[in-house]
C-alpha cells in the first residue's frame, strides 16, 4: 500500500507499506504473519517491520486494505 501523503515518523516519512496474510474465505477472517512499513521501498529502507508469532485469525475492518484484499480474494 501506498500512502499519500506520506506517514510522519521521527525518522521521516513512511511512503508503503506491505502485508503478508492469511485468509479464511468461508469465515471472512484474516490473519496477519508479518507487516513492514518502508521509508524507501525501492532502497530497501524499513521504518518498521513487525513478525507476529502466533498470528490470529480477526474480522477486516471496512475499508482497509485487508477488507479490500479478503473481498478480492475471496470474490466467487
């Protein structure tokens, strides 16, 4: 996801950020395993990057990125 405009952080601005997930169709749930936000995505450059243990499986709140991503994925 692209932010515009972007985020304000102490270390400067955070311009993406990416998600890996897991979905469950049959239940409209999600789970995030991992989240980065980058300062400069080209470069390589993470702001933060955040690895969940034990991910959990969660509603997706309406108009989020994971609400949008669960309906296309999840689209018959």
């Amino acid at each position: 996801m692209t932010y515009a405009p972007p985020l304000d952080v102490p270390n400067g601005k955070v311009t993406s950020s990416r998600a890996v997930a897991m979905f469950d169709c049959a239940r409209r749930r999600v789970a995030t395993k991992e989240s980065v936000m980058y300062l400069n995505e080209a470069k390589g450059l993470e702001y933060r990057r955040r690895t969940i243990a034990k991910p959990g499986f969660g509603p997706a709140l309406p108009s989020t990125y994971a609400d949008v991503a669960l309906t296309h994925l999840c689209a018959k």
